[in-house]
C-alpha cells in the first residue's frame, strides 16, 4: 500500500510538473506570438457591437474642440465595449478613471486617449509655423519630444498632430499649426515631428502617436475659409499637397485624420482615393485612419450622402477606420452589414489597425502605464522643458528690419519703454493650441515684460504702458504711451493679434494689424525715439504702416512659456536671430495667394513696370512685401565660390555642389543657406524655382565655413502628365539663396541620358 500511494503520488506531482511546463509553453507561445497574431486572437472573441465599439471615439466633458454631443451613458457604453477611443481626456487621474472602467468591460480592450498636443502640452513651444522659420530639423523635433514626454506622462497616448497641411493662404486661421508654404521643407519638418512624438519605438512609455493631418488639401480650402471646399488638379496634389504626408508616413506615423473638405466634390472623409488607393493602397500604410471631428456625419452636409446610414457606408468603404463623435458608425454598421452593404471584413479590417496600435503602445500589456500620477509630476516640472522651450522660441523668431543697426540693444540703457496692449499680456504667448492641463494656471508662462525685466540690470529701468486695446477704436491710452516713450531712451512696442484670431474657424479677410495698434506706433514715431516693434500673429499679417515706418521689427508670432525670456534673448543679443520665413508676406489681401514656386507663364513680369505681363497687378509690385526664407541676422554673412564637380550628370549620378559662406559682420550667427532650383524645360511647365535642399550653419564673426549639396535623380524629379514622377532630361538652373528672392550665386548644370 505504502509503496502504491508513493507511486500514485509520484504520479500526480510528475503530471502537475507536465502541466506547469505545458502552462508555462503556453505563456512563452503567447509572449512570442506576433502582434498580428494577437490581434487576431483578440478578434475572434468580438462580438459585432464590441468591434464597432472600436471604430467609436468620444469627446471626454473636460473640454471640447469641437460641437459636443452630451452623452450620460458614456461610462455605461465604455463598460460595455462601445468605445475604443476619447479625446479630450487629459490628466492621469482622469485617464485612470475612464481606463478603470474599460478594464470592467468583458474583453478588457484598453481605450485610447487622444489629444490636440500641437506645439507643446504644459510647456508651451512656439506655434508650428513659428517652429518652422527656424529651419531647425533637430530643434522642432526635440520640441516634439518634450511634448510627447509631457504628454504620455500625463495619460495621454496620442498627439493629434503634426499637422502637415502646405498652406498659401493667410486668410486661412490654421497657417499657424503647419510649416508653411513649401513641399520640400514641409515634407522634412513634418518627418522630424513625427520621429519627435514618437520617440525610438511606439510602445516605450514617453512615446505618443503622431497623427499626420488633415489628409488631404485642407490647406487650400477656397477663399482660405475655413472647412471650403478644395478644388485641384491631381498635379498640384501630388506635387505640393501629399509629399509631407508621405514624409509623415516614412517617419512612421501611426495614425492619419482625414480633413473636412471635400476634394473636387468628395469629401476627403469618404474619399476612397485618398484613403484606400493612395494611402493605404499605393503607399501601404498599416495603421488606421480617424476622421475630423463629426466629419463623417458632416458630409450630409456637403450633399454627397442622404443621411448618416449612407454617411457611415461612404466613410468604411472609403478608408475611414475610427469616427471621432459623429456616431455614424455606432449607429448604422450594423444595419449596413444585414443590409448587406458592408462585408464584415471591412470593419473587421479596421477593428484590427485600431486594435494594432493599442498592441505596439504596450497598453494591452500595461492599461496604466500612462497614468503615473508621480511621473506626471515630475514630467511637469522639469526644467530641462523650459530650457528647450526658451530656445526653440529664440530660434523662431524673424528679424524683419533693423535700419541702423538700432537692434541688439545694449544692456546698459537707462529707460527703455515697453508700450503695447500684449507687452504685459501673459495667455496670449500660448497661441491657439494650447493645452488645459488640470491643476495648471497660467502662472509659469513668461509674458515679455517679465522677460525683460529677467534680463536687464538694476540701472536700466522698465517704463509701461500699454497703449490701446488689441481690438477697437479706443485711443485714451496714447497720451500715456507718448509720455513714457518720451521718458526713455528706447520703445519697445509689442502689437499684434489675440491668440484666438488664428486657428481653427479664424479665417480672416482682413488681416492686417487689428485695431488703432498701428496708429499707436504712428504716434511713437512721432516722438522722435527709436521704435522696436514686436509683431505677435499666428499669420502673416498685412502691415505696410509698420514695415515702411518702423527702424526695428521682429516677428514673434506666439512664443509660448517662454516668450518673455526668448525676445528678451534676441533683443539684447543674447542669441542672434536666425529665422527665415516659411511663407510669403502678403503685400494685400488681394496678392493672396502669393508663393515663391509659381510658374513663369507666357507672360513673366520681372519688374514692377513690366504691366502687361504676369503676376503683376496694375496697383500693387510684382513681390511680396517678405519672401519665403527671408529673415536677417544681427550679423552679415557673404556667400561665394560656388563650383559644381561635373556640368552634366546621369540619373544614377550625383552632383557636388560647393560654396563658401562667410560671416562678416561683428556677430557671431547662423546662416541658413537655400538651394532652389529650375528645370528649364520640361514636358509640363515648371515652377520658376523650387527649394531642394538648406543647410543651416553656425559661424563665428569672421568665420567661413564650406557647404556642400548633393544634387540626385530624386531632386531633378516631378510628376508628369502621367503622373509618373520622373526627372527628364535637360538644363536645370541652381540658385543659391539667402531667400527665395535673394538669389546670391547661380549656376547651371545638365541632365543627360
Ligand atoms: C477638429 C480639428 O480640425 C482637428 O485638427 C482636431 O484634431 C480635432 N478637431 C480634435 O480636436
């Protein structure tokens, strides 16, 4: 007996051993299993309503960006596996919350939390266009890096951003959220963003996903109205419109929205083009798409659909994967599929990119790993933020003009007069996209009289007043402003928009300086003193007045937290200001649209008098009032020497192109060097030049540094009738430039078969 019950207990403890190890293969088989292969086991478990809970994206009540659509069985429906998504959800105590609740749902999918993180989350960096004057491919990234660890830090695990919109129009209030009006420096900003956001690898704890928007041709909405109609050749979209979409994807971008206009008469939400053939089609994208805010429902609206069973039927079968707050998809995928509409392998398709991205973030591992509320904390409050964000302000910011070198101003001025309604304006750094961070006031944010007051020392003193309102016809502060200015040795005049008159639904058909600000100046000047005005704007504005009269300008935009300290940098010399236009200013409204790649035409005008000639108004000069890459430096910088190694290359070959800049003035400085160039002939017009390459340069005073490009195929490239992008033979131009306009070396070179 002794010797059975051993035998039997060796028995059962050899078969719990088995089953360990089985159990134990199982959880290794598991582990090693591929993200597909998980997503796949997740699917099969899903009945209809939770895969369509998926597609489904909530505004959180926190705040909106958007028309809302109150909802009191939100907690109910993420319990029940109706919700894959909330934006509008901010903080990890409230991410927590709503995940605690999906974590009681029957498969436990984690939800998503989505936020407009644009230009900075606590930290708030310059606007995007701002950002992109400066040129500086590691600095915007590195901009886009402190967001996302702000950001994932603070519960959130996707950026909707970068907006990669090419922009030509002003008018339009959404020119501040991209990188202005070039294809080729479009296309490097928007790839330096999404590397930014998303760090080394999706899944690490500080990375968020990017989201390339708004696909497509947002930015050329007629009128620059916003949510218009777009209308254009395939040409222009291929050429200018798509390429920093593409960038976007090639630097991994894990998400796309699509846009609210309708493209030559189809809604880019239900455009199958757009979504299916070109982004998930011919470019293989694999991870999913959401629409604009209610854009699927919205297309009743553009009179493509009857109602939202169509409107959910055109958005699925188009490419759309998740509806952020229209409910189309809730409502009607069902019904379409027992109608027999849909296949289920349609949302099932969608279901699984959505369900993908989820895997890769890890939160299917780790539903909380954003909701450190300690991490939250420190992320917060790291200094390092505020360092990187006072430089990439500096680094934005475009010197206009500086008539006698009256800018930098010394440290040792007695009385300086910082006059103007947004010198002691604190908000209003912030631009449009800021973020409402929970238990965050204001009070970290730099305004520009606190900047300056950082900077100067005890024996200069600051005098104020502000001078008029942004808006309005109210002039009882000038007799105040005049009595300062004369007081001091030196103006400082701070004017400009309100932060919430560009973004989005702040289209503008006046876009010059609001109000009596510029008569405000016109007082000043009169005065007799030296006047440095600080324009702050989300846009290009239209002001003549200022630029014509003015001996100082510098283009601020919005700066962010640290405005106050970055201008404070620039106007004592402390940083050297470097910033080149990423869009032409506008002499008028009615020069808009303006930009520097135009075609010659039959007719090219090449100067103010040549009237009956192209792009020449009968009115008004031939030129925009800045070009695009336009901005100067304290210092001067003379470029010279300009050799190509060979005249005539092959498509499989490479030109060198060399040159020396010098700098030859007293400062030290950055240069950003512009390469253009112009294919003389082709089988379609071509634009008068194009930018294909930039380098930006440090050089001490005195300094002169050698800068090479390498001209290939890809640069000579363009997309021909066919729409095939080829490089054809023939004569190309090669302008080197210190702005579109001002061309300092030239050369030519020749491709050949
Ligand atoms: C509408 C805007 O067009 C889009 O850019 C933004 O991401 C969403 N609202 C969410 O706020």
């Amino acid at each position: 007996m002794k010797s059975n019950s051993y035998t039997i207990k060796k028995a059962i403890y050899s078969i719990g051993i088995l089953l360990q190890i089985l159990s134990i293969n199982q959880q290794a088989q598991a582990q090693h299993k591929t993200i597909d292969q998980k997503v796949n086991a997740v699917l099969k478990q899903m009945t209809l309503v939770e895969k369509i809970g998926q597609l489904n994206q909530y505004n959180d009540d926190w705040q909106a960006t958007g028309p809302v659509t109150l909802d009191s069985t939100k907690a109910e429906q993420v319990r029940n596996g109706m919700i894959g998504s909330l934006l509008n959800c901010v903080g990890t105590k409230r991410t927590r919350k709503w995940q605690e609740i999906a974590m009681q749902s029957r498969l436990k999918i984690p939800l998503l939390f989505g936020q407009d993180v644009v230009h900075g989350y606590k930290t708030t960096f310059p606007i995007p266009l701002a950002e992109a004057c400066s040129w500086d491919l590691p600095a915007m990234e590195s901009a886009a890096r402190v967001a996302a660890v702000e950001a994932s830090a603070s519960g959130i695990h996707w950026t909707f951003a970068p907006m990669v919109d090419i922009a030509r129009d002003p008018r339009w209030g959404r020119v501040m959220e991209g990188a202005g009006e070039d294809p080729y420096l479009g296309s490097k900003i928007a790839y330096a963003r999404v590397k930014g956001f998303q760090g080394k690898n999706l899944g690490d704890t500080n990375a968020v996903m990017a989201c390339a928007k708004h696909f497509a041709a947002y930015g050329a909405a007629i009128g620059g109205r916003d949510y218009n109609s777009v209308d254009m050749s395939d040409r222009l979209l291929w050429e200018v419109y798509l390429p920093p979409f593409k960038a976007a994807l090639d630097a991994g971008a894990a998400t796309f929205m699509n846009s609210f206009n309708d493209l030559n008469g189809i809604p880019a939400t239900g455009n199958r083009y757009l979504q299916r053939e070109i982004l998930k089609g011919k470019w293989g994208f694999k991870g999913f798409v959401v629409s604009d805010w209610g854009s699927i429902g919205e297309m009743i609206n553009h009179g493509n659909v009857k109602n939202e069973y169509e409107a959910a039927l055109s958005a699925i079968t188009a490419g759309s994967d998740m509806d952020m707050e229209s409910r189309c998809y809730k409502n009607n995928l069902t019904q379409l599929l027992a109608d027999n509409k849909i296949n289920i392998s349609l949302i099932d398709d969608a279901v699984k990119r959505i369900l993908k991205k989820k895997f890769e973030m890890g939160l299917f591992e780790d539903p909380f790993k954003f909701c450190n509320a300690q991490r939250e904390e420190a992320a917060l409050n790291n200094t390092t933020h505020t360092a990187n964000a006072r430089a990439m302000a500096a680094k934005s910011i475009v010197l206009l003009k500086n008539e006698n070198q009256l800018l930098p101003l010394s440290k040792n001025l007695k009385k300086i007069a910082f006059i103007g309604p947004l010198a002691k304006a604190v908000k209003q750094n912030k631009g449009f996209w800021d973020v409402e961070v929970p238990g965050v006031d204001s009070t970290f944010i730099v305004s520009q009289w606190q900047g300056l007051q950082n900077k100067v020392g005890i024996n200069t003193q600051l005098l104020y007043a502000k001078g008029c309102d942004i808006e309005g016809d109210d002039k009882s502060g000038f007799d105040e402003a005049i009595a300062m200015a004369n007081q001091a040795e030196v103006v400082i005049l701070s004017i400009g928009e309100r932060r919430d008159m560009s973004g989005e639904a702040k289209s503008r058909s006046n876009i010059g300086i609001p109000g009596v600000q510029e008569e405000l100046l016109e007082a000043l000047l009169a005065t007799g003193k030296p006047v440095v005005v600080l324009i702050n704007a989300g846009r290009p504005l239209v002001f003549n007045y200022t630029a014509d009269h003015a001996p100082a300008i510098l283009y601020t935009w919005w700066l962010g937290s640290e405005a106050g300290n970055a201008i404070a940098d620039v106007l004592f010399g402390d940083y050297n200001p470097a910033a080149k236009l990423a869009m032409s200013f506008p002499r008028t409204v009615g020069q808009i649209p303006i930009y520097y790649s135009h075609f010659n035409t039959g007719r090219p005008a090449t100067n103010d008098n040549d009237r009956f000639y192209n792009s020449s108004y009968n009115d008004l000069s031939i030129y925009p009032k800045y070009a695009f890459g336009y901005g100067l430096s304290y210092t001067s910088f003379e470029y010279s020497g300009l050799t190509l190694n060979k005249k005539k290359m092959k498509a499989t070959e490479t030109i060198q192109v060399s040159l020396t800049v010098s700098n030859t003035g007293q400062y030290d400085g950055e240069e950003i060097i512009q390469l253009y160039l112009h294919d003389k002939v082709g089988s379609l017009a071509r634009p008068v030049k194009e930018l294909k390459d930039f380098a930006k340069v440090f050089l001490k005073a005195g300094e002169k540094k050698t800068i090479q490009f390498f001209i290939n195929q890809d640069k000579l490239s363009f997309y021909n009738q066919l729409l095939q992008r080829v490089a054809e033979p023939g004569e190309f131009e090669l302008m080197i430039g210190a702005s579109a306009e001002d061309i300092k070396l030239k050369d030519s070179f020749e491709l050949i078969k």
